[in-house]
C-alpha cells in the first residue's frame, strides 16, 4: 500500500511534510490520519528539524475526510475513524515547532481547519476552503468553533461555519485564514524560503517561543475539543447527517427540508 504520508528534511533543517493521496484529493482515510500524527511526532522529537512546512501532492491540500471510504451509513466522526482522527488532532494540537502550510486547491474540512494550527499559511490563487460541518448535519471538528474565532474574529466565524460558504484564496488573506496569495507555482516555493528563515535561529527559542504560542491558547483548544466531540456523537447517524452521507455518495445536493415535518424524527439505525 502506498504511502499516503511523504516526508523529506533537507539541510537547513525544514521538514516537507506531503499528504501523497492526489487521486482522492488527498483526502484523510485510517492510513492517513495515523502516519500523519506519525510524522508530526517524529518531527517533534527530531532535534535534526527545526521548521515543518506541510503541502498536499498534485494540485490540492486535502478535500478533508474521504468520505467514499464509508458505506452508506458510515461517516466521519464513527468510531473506526474517531481513533485516528484523535491521535492526528493530538499530535498537530501538542506541535511545539514552527508549522507553516502551502497550499491550494482544495481544503475542505480537516483540509481547512488543520491551517488555523498553522504559523504561516501561504495560499496559492487557486484555493478553495471550505467549513462544509451544516452541509453534513454535523458539528465543527479540530478545534475550528474556537481557532477560527481566534483567527478571525468571532462574528466572521461564525458565518463561515454556519453558511459553510467556499472561501477563496483572496477572502482567506482578508478574513487572516492565510497570511499571503501568490500564484500557484510560487506557494511552495515561497513556503519554503520563509520556513529556511526561520530555520536559521536555534531551535529551542523557535520551540520557546511556540510553546509560548500553545500555552495560551492550550485550555479554549481543549474546551472546543471537547464540545466537538460530544455535538459529534449526538450528530453521528441522525437524520440530517444520513441524508447528507446519501446526497454525497449519490452526487446531488442533500434535502434537510424533507426532514423539516414537525412529526417526531425516527431513531437512527445503527452504525
């Protein structure tokens, strides 16, 4: 089986971290997610890296969770993805190393909220975020109901998580998602000059100064952590999010108003 994780550390000490699914996006299946965390860890405790910069293969960051690798009644947030997905969200939360992403594309889900994480996030003019958690009848994950409002501000956030609206590589400059726009063929490239910049101070001030970073951020990451995980239980194989796995699987859009009869809603079967 492929490797859906490529990592490559030159002589400066930054770390290239690549998510190597390009057919799928570079969507996050159980393999992904448990050597991504792998990665994350060993750069951690690498004295050899000083910076990790993190990018997607082929023209994308990540469409986010793959949804295709569920059956019908399987979406993310169920308990075979919920392992993976842990030790990933521990191992880029506990990252006490400058982190900064190139990308473009497409970032959907964990390919968007993974970047409130990130020190620099240099955005090529083709990308494509998007919040997609009212889309799927489900809730925000990754710590995005509290990184987002902290990266933006708390009214923008919340439009973006409710309207689940696409954000382009212009509006993630304004809103402070990304912190430059350049063309495509420039955002790794750039990505990496920056990361070589920093990699050229001693190490333990960067992680100094990044740990500085987590701390005071470290008790609302939890907190939101927390309350993700226990509105995504409740909203796991209910209605909405049924009819939202359907509508994906079946390619058209899902139809939550059908939902909407005032009669009481059927018990989800189980997943």
């Amino acid at each position: 089986m492929a490797a859906r994780i490529l990592s490559e550390l030159d002589g400066d000490g930054v770390l290239l971290i690549t998510f190597n699914r390009p057919e799928k996006k570079n969507a996050f299946d159980e393999q992904q997610w448990q050597e991504a965390a792998a990665a994350f860890r060993d750069a951690r405790t690498d004295p050899r890296v000083a910076v990790v910069v993190v990018t997607g293969a082929g023209g994308d960051f990540s469409a986010g969770v793959d949804l295709s690798s569920f059956g019908s009644r399987r979406e993310p947030g169920s308990e075979d993805r919920a392992s993976g997905y842990a030790v990933f969200m521990e191992a880029l939360t506990e990252f006490d190393k400058p982190l900064l992403a190139a990308v473009r594309g497409v970032g959907v889900g964990i390919g968007c909220t993974m970047l409130f994480h990130c020190d620099v996030v240099y955005a090529g003019e083709s990308l494509r975020l998007r919040l997609p958690f009212a889309a799927l009848g489900l809730v925000p994950e990754g710590a995005s109901s509290y990184m987002l409002a902290v990266v933006v501000g708390a009214r923008q956030a919340a439009e973006l998580l409710l309207a689940a609206e696409w954000i382009d590589a212009a509006r993630a400059v304004e809103t402070g998602i990304a912190t430059a726009a350049m063309p495509d063929d420039e955002v790794l490239p750039r990505t990496l000059e920056k990361a070589r910049d920093m990699a050229k101070f001693a190490v333990g001030s960067l992680q100094g100064i990044k740990r500085t970073l987590l701390a005071a951020r470290k008790a609302g990451v939890e907190a939101a952590l927390g309350a993700e995980a226990e509105g995504m239980a409740a909203q796991v194989g209910s209605p909405e999010n049924l009819e939202a796995i359907a509508a994906f699987l079946e390619r058209r859009p899902p139809d939550f108003k059908k939902l909407r009869t005032g009669q009481p809603t059927p018990e989800p079967e189980p997943i």
